[in-house]
C-alpha cells in the first residue's frame, strides 16, 4: 500500500513539474524571438519605467525567496520519521517552488516583452537552472531527505515508469 501512495505522489509531483515547464518554455521563447527579430512590432503600450524596476525586483527576490522558503519546508520535513509524511512535505516543498518558478518565468517574460531589457533574460536564465537542477529524481530526494538505504530504494522504485 505504501509504494503505490509513494508513486501516486511521485508521479503526481512530476507530471505538473512537466506540465509548468511546457507552459513557461515556448511562452518566453516566442517573447524571445520577438526581442531578438528587430523587424516584428506588436504596438505594445507604454508602461512607466517604474514598472520595469518593481519586476525586475519581484524577479531576483522571488527567486530567493523560492530557494529560502524550500530550504526551510525541507527542514521541516525532518521532525517526523515517516517515509510517506516525508515525501509529501518533499513534494508539497516542490509544487510550492515550481509554482514559483513559473510566476517568476511570467514576471520575466512580460518584463523581456515591455521593456526589452537584458536582465529579464539573465533571470528567466537562472529560473531554468532551478526547474532543471531542482526536479525531484529519486537521488536527490534520499539526499535532502536524509534517507536510510531502504527508505531510498523505496523512492528509487516509486519513481520507475510503471
């Protein structure tokens, strides 16, 4: 009964990591290819530059604030020792993240697609290192998790395509 709830939530967690990263990928990448075109105009409203520096802000302190606040869910996840209760503040620490990730991904998008400015690339940038480097596989949760050689093989076998 365990390792069904453990796949239930494994694949759970992994599915909307994928779904949120096929939303934000070809949205910034068309806002991308606008900037880099030169020859495209959409007439775009002009927006104050105060704008500009309020998403620019949002952006880097969001971005701390998801590694922050995981770091901290994380923590808490080690008053228990139950591997299921485990995994669920693991995943629950995730989920928080990628929705996250994806609300910075929106903010630097609009932020690239208004103003044109660099920094929002360099941003949606460093949010991509974390979608990718923090996407759970079954190594680094025994490693943030502090697992036993059981409760990883428990996890390893969760995350196996059925």
């Amino acid at each position: 009964m365990e390792g069904t709830e453990l796949r239930r939530i494994y694949k759970g967690t992994e599915q909307l990591i994928l779904i949120l990263m096929a939303v934000v990928l070809p949205i910034f990448g068309m806002i991308y290819l606008y900037h880099n075109s030169g020859n495209l105009n959409w007439d775009l409203p002009v927006i104050p530059a105060i704008v500009e520096q309020i998403l620019i802000g949002f952006g880097i302190g969001l971005l701390l604030v998801q590694f922050l606040l995981f770091r901290k869910r994380i923590n808490s996840s080690f008053l228990t020792e139950e591997l299921i209760l485990k995994l669920r503040a693991y995943m629950n620490a995730t989920k928080e993240r990628y929705f996250l990730l994806f609300l910075i991904s929106l903010i630097s998008s609009a932020g690239l697609l208004f103003f044109e400015n660099a920094i929002f690339i360099v941003i949606f940038a460093v949010t991509l290192i974390f979608f990718s480097v923090g996407k759970p596989t079954p190594d680094r949760i025994g490693k943030l998790l502090k697992l036993d050689k059981e409760q990883k093989e428990l996890i390893r076998l969760a995350s196996r395509p059925d």
